[in-house]
C-alpha cells in the first residue's frame, strides 16, 4: 500500500460507516484522542453475560479515523472481553484491506478507545 492510497473497504467504511451514534444502555465508554493529530473518538460498548452485544462509536476524526472506528465496531460485536482485547490496531487496518502508512496512528485511536471502554466496563462492574 502506497502512502496516500485508501482500500476500497476503507472507502466504503468512511462514506458508510457502521455502527454510528450513542448507545443509550452502554455499560463501557472509552474516550481517546490520537496525540499526533488531535482526532477524539468515544466508544460505547453494552456487554451482556461476558460477551459485547453491542457497539457504536462517535468520531471526530479523519477519513482513517472514522472507517477504523467503524470495522472495530463490527468485530468486536459478539466477542467476549478477553478476544476484544486481542484485537489490535494492526488487525483492525487488516480487516480494512491495509492503510496508507501515514495513516497507521490512526488505527491506534481505534485499539486504544476499545481498551479504554473495556476498563470502564470492568470499573463499572468493581473488577
Ligand atoms: Fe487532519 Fe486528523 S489531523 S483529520
Ligand atoms: Fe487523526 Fe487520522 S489523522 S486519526
């Protein structure tokens, strides 16, 4: 992958993003912002019986911001807590057939706003 080129899957993911919006009956949110760039991204996970029912996300972010926000919350939907830590931000620019290299940090906002929910979630629950 060149260094300015987006996949196909990272298009269709930034002009139809899955999974957009607030989830009223969250039980984890994690807010992060990406250092390099000052992207903020808030995730909401609902996790039920140790699995995550649940996902939606707001970002205000770049194009690589927002398709990455949205393939994390497709994959981590039906994924107990301990394979949704599993998920790294390598994998969720995988799944999106790759990112331009300038655009990787961008990916991180991803990994890290799903660790952060998870830690809520598991403070929420006194763990
Ligand atoms: Fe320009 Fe993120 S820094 S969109
Ligand atoms: Fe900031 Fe993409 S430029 S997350």
């Amino acid at each position: 992958m060149d260094n300015t080129q987006y996949s196909e899957k990272v298009m269709e993911h930034f002009l139809n993003p899955h999974n957009v919006g607030e989830l009223p009956d969250a039980n984890g949110i994690g807010n992060v912002g990406n250092p390099i760039c000052g992207d903020i991204m808030r995730l909401y996970i609902k996790v039920q019986d140790g699995r995550i029912v649940d996902a939606k996300f707001k970002t205000f972010g770049c194009g690589a911001a927002i398709a990455t926000s949205s393939m994390v919350t497709d994959l981590v939907r039906g994924k107990t807590i301990d394979e949704a830590l599993q998920i790294s931000n390598k994998a969720v620019a995988e799944a999106l057939g790759g990112l331009p290299k300038v655009k990787m940090h961008c990916s991180v906002l991803a990994e890290e706003a799903l660790r952060a929910a998870i830690e809520d979630y598991r403070k929420k629950q006194g763990q």
